[in-house]
C-alpha cells in the first residue's frame, strides 16, 4: 500500500482528534508544519493533511488529501484534490483503501471560479459507504445542481455493477413483490389480492432529475432501501415527491418476496410498507397516524407473515385488540414474538413469549394488570437481553405493581445458572 503523508502548515494551539479509540493530542504553539496522523490500526499509518494559508487566517490552500467523516477500519475513504482560498476547485478524486489497495472509486470536477460548485460528471459515493455497502452514484452536476440521469451502483462480489432487474424466476437475485393493494380513498379499508409474478426487465437502477436545476426527481425511479442496499424500490416522481404505485425487491440470491404500497394522491390515506432490514410492516396511514390492520413479514428465508394486529380508526395511532408483536432485538437467530391483547394502547391481561428456530415454542410470559393497564402482576418467565438460539437465557420470578419482588432465577436453557433477590 502507498501511504498517503503530507505536510500541514497550521497555526495552532490544541489539536485533538478520538478515532477508533486513539486519542492524538498535539499541543504546540506556530507550528509551522506537522504531520498528523488520522488513524492507525493494524501496525499501518493512515495520514492526511494539506496546507493552510499564510495569513494564519485558517483557509485551506493548494493540494489536500481529506479523510471521511466516518473514517474507520471498513470505511477507508479518502477525498483528494486542490483547495483555493478555501474553496474546491478543480479535479477531486476519491479513493477507497480495500483490504490495504487504494482503488479509485469516484470523483468530479469543481469550478475554476474558486467557489466550490460542482460540474460536469461526476461520480459519488452513498453516506453509509464501506466494505459491506459499496453504493456509488454516476450522473451530471450544472452549477451544482444534480440534472438528468443518474445511476446507481452496487459493488458485489469484486465487480462493481450496475444493478439490473431481474426476471421472477426460480433462483433469480432480483424477485418481484407478489401482493397488489387496491384501495378506494372513500374506504378504511385495503383490499388484498395476490397478482401473478409480473417482469421487470432489463430496468436500470438510478432516475432522472428536472433539467432546471432544482435537484426534483421526476419519472421513474428505481432506488436503493436508505436501511439496506439489498432492497430495492421502483415507483414514479412527480416534482420531487413520490407518487402512485411503488414496488419493492429483496435481492438475497434467492426468489423472495416482498410487498409493494400505494402513495395516494390526496396524503389523506396511504398503503404503505415499512422496511427495517428484514422485517416488512404494511399497512395504512391516516393524516400521518397508523389505522386499521398492520401486518409483519420476515423476509429471511421467504416472506412470511409472523405477526400484526390493528390501530384504532379514529386515527390517534392507538393498538387495540390481539397483536403480535416482533421483540426488539429480534432477527434470524432470535425469532422472539409476543402475543397478547392491547387496549386503548396499553397492555392487558395475558402475554405470551414464543421463540421461533424450526418449531415456534412459548418459552415465557406473564400477565398486566387490568386495571392498571400496562403494570406486570404475578408470575413472570422473561427473556434476557441478547437471547438467541445459542444463549437462551430467561428469568423466572414475580411482579408485584409492576416491580420484581422475590427469589428470581435465571435460567440457561433448562439450566439453573444463578438467582437474583429484589427486596419487596
């Protein structure tokens, strides 16, 4: 690897920076030139720096190698190019260090002006950039305005591709949602139908901005999941909102499924579905709150519905009746859901707690008070935090107004492992 040093002229009394667990204090006075180093991790010296002006007025001048802000171990990203009175100008590049090569992975050009506007192409990299998301997007700047086409791409597996819709076949990467919602805006309620697989084509990832410079997509879009750059969405702009139907693909190297939502024109009522990683939630919105049936799907090894319940009608976002609920910490190897009943957004009554790993198993629960609803009464069983597959550890004991009383034993499996005592 070629390390990247140059010479800072600062002036300076206490510079300090915390990375990744290093803190690096440099306290001197008029220091004409210095070295700083940025971050070191595995015996290897990363540094960046540049010139600032004479003046000792602080503006950056002339060549600067510059770290991202989120510059750690799986996110060595580097922006290297000229400054003038303090401003971009010129060619910038941008370099990505990959397991040790630094590799050329975008970049564009400035004015000459000085004023730090970008023009012309341009390639950039997506916020949350590192080894596990490597999202780049290739498109053209007018007076630093993003126009017309832009694409998107998804490093995968040592090739950087641009992203294609697949056609919905058996073991194809990119799969089509299979659920089609039709709704009549005079109606609470969304009628569900399921649709034949449908193709999506040879369909480019990525859409067009407005040619006046506002930065407002317009027409179709096919865009990455913020959450996860395995997920992809296709739907319609029109002045920079989303608009009608859109369409959500898993690509996961199997044939999964997922859903699609439907913006209606009026915002009053929306069909939506909410990604979180590999939980889908689905369902509507009123003037900004959850009403009606929402369901939740895992989208891990097919989508399957594993939970859901209803909000009440009046719009104020409040559980009412039978849920069940995913856990918090809940994912392929701790598949924890809850089963009870809510009323007016309080938990009532009995809860029960299954764990799903081939056979869906209740390991725990308890009951709430009814009348003091949302307070824990008698007899627990609980999950610990961290529980999965291979640490499944609950705590047996009681509640009394909503507090732990008693002897509470912690539990390994079917392994006593240790108790607790709460003072009453």
């Amino acid at each position: 690897m070629t390390h990247l040093k140059l010479l800072i002229r600062v002036n300076i009394k206490r510079v300090e920076k915390l990375v990744d667990g290093i803190f690096i204090s440099v306290i001197k006075e008029q220091i004409n030139r210095c070295i700083i180093i940025l971050f070191i991790i595995k015996n290897i010296f990363y540094s960046g720096g540049g010139e600032y002006d004479e003046r000792d007025e602080g503006i950056k001048t002339g060549k600067w190698i510059e770290m991202s802000e989120g510059f750690y171990e799986s996110q060595q990203v580097m922006f290297i190019g000229d400054y003038k009175n303090g401003n971009k100008v010129d060619k910038w590049d941008i370099y990505f260090n990959n397991k040790g090569q630094n590799e050329k992975i975008g970049g564009g050009q400035y004015d000459e002006g000085g004023e730090g506007t970008k023009i012309g192409r341009w390639i950039e990299i997506s916020d949350d950039f590192d080894d596990s998301s490597q999202v780049t997007y290739n498109g053209e700047y007018k007076k630093g305005r993003k126009i017309g086409r832009w694409d998107i791409h998804f490093k995968i597996t040592g090739r950087n591709e641009q992203i294609r819709g697949q056609q919905n076949n058996e073991g194809s990467d990119r799969t089509k949602i299979a659920r089609k919602i039709i709704s009549d805006k005079n109606s609470k309620k969304a009628e569900k139908q399921d649709i034949p697989d449908i193709k999506v084509g040879n369909e480019q990832i990525g859409g067009s901005y407005d040619e006046r410079g506002e930065e407002l997509k317009i027409g179709k879009w096919v865009e990455l999941s913020d959450s996860n750059s395995q997920i992809t969405q296709i739907g319609e702009y029109k002045k920079g909102q989303k608009v009608g139907r859109w369409d959500i693909y898993f690509n996961n190297g199997v044939n999964n499924r997922m859903q699609n939502y439907q913006i209606k024109n009026d915002l009053q009522m929306i069909q939506w579905c909410e990604i979180n990683t590999q939980l889908t939630y689905i369902g509507e919105y009123k003037k900004g709150q959850k009403v009606g049936r929402w369901d939740t799907y895992f989208n891990y090894f097919g989508n399957k519905q594993i939970g859901g319940g209803l909000y009440d009608e009046e719009g104020e976002g409040i559980k009412i009746g039978r849920w069940i609920e995913v856990n918090d910490e809940f994912f392929d190897s701790s598949q924890v859901t809850l089963h009870g009943e809510y009323k007016n957004g309080q938990k009532v009554g009995r809860w029960d707690i299954y764990f799903n790993y081939g056979v869906n198993k209740k390991i725990g629960g308890g009951s709430y008070d009814q009348v003091s609803v949302g307070i824990k009464i008698g007899k627990w069983i609980e999950i610990k935090d961290n529980f999965k597959w291979a640490l499944q550890t609950t705590l047996n004991g009681e509640y009394e107004n909503g507090k732990k009383i008693g002897t509470w034993i912690e539990m390994q499996g079917n392994i006593k492992s240790k108790e607790i005592i709460f003072e009453h």
